[in-house]
C-alpha cells in the first residue's frame, strides 16, 4: 500500500493541473462507508457501481470523478459514489496480488454483492480494468469497462415477491427480482412497499407487513423500484388473520382423557371457558382449578379466569383439571390392568349404597379374549386366576369402603377365554411396556399395529416384531406391522414378542 499512495501523490498534481481543481474535496456525491450502502444507492438510482480498489478514502476518488468528467465522457454519467475501503490487505474480494503494481477500476453489479466486505466476483460479473486515472488511456480504459459492462447487464425479466398468503402477525416481506441469465437479487432494501386495498394490515418499515389489531380480511400489497432504468412493479394479495393462540382443555379423570379447545385472540383480554360450558362434572368431585400439567395439585387458573396471551400466536397451551374428593364422597380408581395404563376415577357419596359402573356401558373397556371376572383390591389379587370369587362382580354395589374424601384403587381381573392364546406384546424401548391380547386358535388374526398399541419413539422406526429379546436387539423379524398370525401359540399358553426399532 505504501507504493500505491506514494503513486497516488503524482496522480493527484495530474489531476488538479487538468482540472484546475484547486480544493481536492470537491466531490458533489456523499461517500458510503459499506459496500452495502453503495450499492442500494446503486440500484435505487438506476446505476453502474464503479469502485478503486485499495485507496482509503473517497477523497481520491473525487478527484478521478473530476479527471473523468474533464475528458467529456458521457460514461461518467453512470459513476455512482464510491465507499471507504481499508488497508486490509484484503480489499472487497481481491488480494493484494492481484493489483500488485497497478491498482484497478472494479466494475460491479450492485446486484450480487452477497456477503459483508465480499463481492461475488466469480459469477462473470466483476469487471476489471488496469490502469492509473490521468494516464493516457484512461478515458480507454473506461469505455473498455463500459462495453464490457453492457454485455452483462441484462434487464431484469421480473419481480417476485416474497410473502405469505396469510398472515396473523408481523411478516417480513421480501422482493426479488429475476434477469435472463438465471441470476437473482435481493432488491428489498430499494424498493418501496405499500397496502393499496384493505385495512387489516399495514408497513411498518422496511418490508414488515403488520396486521392491524382486531383486524382480519385480505390486503393488496404493492412493491415498486427500478433497476437500470426500468422500472418494475408488482402486487400480491394477502389474507390477513386476527392473530390467536389455542387453549385445549384437558378433563384429567381418566388416561382416555376428555378434552376441548378454546381458540382466543391475541393481545387481549378473554374469558376461559368455564366448566359449566364444557359440559363437565365429575361426581363425587370438588373442581379446583386448572393445572400445567396432569399429575400436579399446584392450580394454575381459577374456573373461568380472564386471561391474556397464555401462548404465542399459533401455538396451544394445554390446560389440566384438578380434582379434590368431595368431603362428603369417596373415590374409587378403576385400573384396566392389561397393560395399556387405563385408568378412571369416579366418586361415590358416602354413606349412601351405590352401583359401581359397569365395565362395558360405563366404562367402555373391553379386552380381546378375555372375560372379566370382576374387580379386585391389589394386582396380586387381579391376576390370580385361581381365586373362587372377586371383590367386587361387574356393575357391583358399594357401600363405604373407605371414609370421607378417601380413596380406593381397584384392578380388573380378567381371563383368557377357552380355544385362546395369548400374544404378549413388548415395547422394548426400556420403558417396561407392554400389552397382551388374547388370539383365537385355529383362525388366523391380525397382530395390533404399533400405531394401534398407541406406541412410537422419538428418533427410532417401527420395523417389526421378533421372537425373542435377543432377535430383537440384533434386528431378526418374525413378523412385520399388523401381520396375520394362526396358532403361534398352544391354547392358554403366551407367546412373548418384542419391538424392533431402527435409528432413523
């Protein structure tokens, strides 16, 4: 650098002697201190960008400005400001040798500059001429750029905007234009946007379309500029939504939960819905309000409450129902015991001799070849099938087992039924997992689908069953998702597989 500056001190004494510039800071255009500055000046101009490489101030290229405009060359009228460059060593894309010796004009399109301090030289884009300004053959030097300059600088073929079709919050909108070559450019900083139609939305800066509160309905959005010289312009409709987040409610009384959503709008003040509204109770129950999560005590929100932004837009936050036995009532929890994790409370009021729910109308459970054989008091109990009677038969009367505000826990004892196996299904996810069915000899039946058992895992695929833990580890199938199966095992007899799981 230091050869190029001790060069630059004769080109100025040329300069000023041909222009009879007195005063070296004569240039009429403002400097632009980034690359990016520059070049938006660029294109909202409609103009060429022409930068000397390796100087570190625009003082210097004023004085080539006034040199070039001496020469009466209608190319200066294309010579738009110049940028501050530093002594780096590296200067906007091009080493030190590369100009080693001789500094350069640099001919850039505005249009691809793509990164910070980095011009996309390698696109066919980056126009280099040697050559000191003020020597002889400058003015032939930049002609040169010139009619290389026009070869490459195809007009655009069109404008594209860059937005969504519907809209519930702030949007950044962009534009792009496209040329013949195949090239594209971001142009969003150069153009100008606007709403011509509709209300429900508005600019709020550079190409950030914003809905109006309480607002929804469709919106023209305009973008204009010019590149070149030609102008281009486009609009595109946009349906703008009254931006909401979802609440679901979740009755919490059984693992088959109940539950019910509630959408509300952004930014303001509502009402949850209430539990009357829902249309939920559950007897022998006291509501106490809604829990973040399933198993906790902890009340969130109150019945009803008014609420404000409990999510962002677009997202569901879930709310959980906390119970308390009403102190008049006790509870009885009803477990499926089959391996699926089902499970319901009911209340009962104290004192009072009472029908426990059916396993079929109430309940609704039923197991694939099996018969019920009533309810017991511990899953010791409920899965020794040589016990003459249950505790309790289906549909049973109760009559205060426990005291006020206790509860009670009741396992469902079951038995295969005559001319089944059964089939035991396993997760083998180390979870500890399972599901067993009953399966009628002598007739072929499908095997529950993983999707049915209600099974998946984060990160893994389903492939299939083995026969054994150990296949399953290495990976040997017996049988893929929902196969048929006939006799796979003897009558009353349990065959055991495992899920085989693949990394995807």
């Amino acid at each position: 650098m230091k050869t190029l500056k001790m060069g630059l001190s004769a080109l100025l004494v040329t300069v000023a002697a041909l222009t009879g510039a007195t005063e070296l800071n004569s240039d009429p255009q403002p400097a632009y201190y980034s690359p990016e500055e520059a070049r938006l000046a660029a294109l909202r101009e409609g103009k060429m960008l022409y930068v000397m490489l390796g100087f570190d101030s625009c003082y210097y290229l004023s004085q080539l400005r006034a040199y070039v405009t001496s020469l009466g060359n209608s190319f200066t009228d294309d010579f738009v400001y110049c940028y501050v460059s530093t002594d780096t060593g590296v200067t906007y894309g091009l080493d030190d040798e590369t100009y080693s010796g001789s500094p350069y004009w640099g001919v850039f399109d505005p249009r691809v500059y793509k990164v910070e301090n980095r011009w996309a030289e390698d696109n066919g884009r980056l126009i280099l001429v040697g050559g000191w300004a003020g020597e002889s053959g400058t003015d032939w030097y930049l002609d040169l750029a010139r009619s290389k300059w026009a070869s490459l600088s195809a007009a655009p073929t069109s404008l594209v905007i860059n937005a969504p079709t519907a809209i519930n919050q702030e949007t950044a909108v962009t534009a792009t234009l496209s040329f013949a070559d195949g090239t594209m450019t971001d142009v969003t900083k150069a153009v100008e946007f606007s709403v011509t139609s509709g209300d429900a939305a508005s600019f709020s800066g550079d190409g950030r379309l914003t809905p109006v509160r309480g607002a929804a309905g469709e919106v023209t959005i305009r973008v204009q500029g010019e590149f070149w010289g030609m102008p281009y312009d486009d609009t595109m409709t946009v349906s703008v939504e009254i931006p909401s987040y979802t609440v679901r409610f979740h009755k919490n009384d059984g693992s088959d939960d109940v539950t019910a959503e509630q959408g509300i709008e952004s930014y303001v003040e509502a009402r949850l819905d209430s539990l009357a509204k829902l249309g939920w109770a559950k007897r022998g129950f006291e509501f106490l309000g809604w829990g973040k999560y399933p198993n906790l005590t902890t009340v969130w929100l109150q019945n009803g409450a008014e609420v404000t932004d409990l999510a962002e837009i677009g997202e569901t936050v879930d709310l959980y129902g906390i119970w308390a036995v009403a102190s008049d009532s006790y509870a009885i929890e009803f477990i499926r015991n089959d391996g699926a994790g089902t499970w319901r409370w009911v209340g009962f009021k104290h004192g009072v001799k009472t029908r426990m729910p059916s396993l079929a109308n109430g309940l609704k459970w039923a197991r694939r070849g099996y018969e019920f054989k009533g309810w017991e008091l511990t899953t010791a109990d409920a899965n020794d099938n040589t016990r003459a009677a249950p505790w309790k038969g289906d549909w049973a009367y109760v009559a205060s087992p426990v005291a006020k505000g206790g509860k009670l826990i009741a396992y469902a004892r079951w038995a295969l039924k005559p001319g089944y196996y059964q089939i035991r299904f396993n997760r083998n996810d180390g979870g500890g997992k399972w599901r067993t069915l009953g399966f009628e000899r002598g007739k072929g039946t499908k095997l529950s689908t993983i999707g049915a058992l209600g099974w998946e895992r984060d990160g893994y695929e389903f492939v299939g069953w083995a026969s054994s833990k150990a296949n399953a580890d290495a990976g040997k199938l017996w049988k893929p998702d929902g196969a048929w199966v006939t006799n796979a095992a003897a009558e009353g007899k349990t065959l055991s597989i495992y899920a085989i799981w693949r990394k995807e």
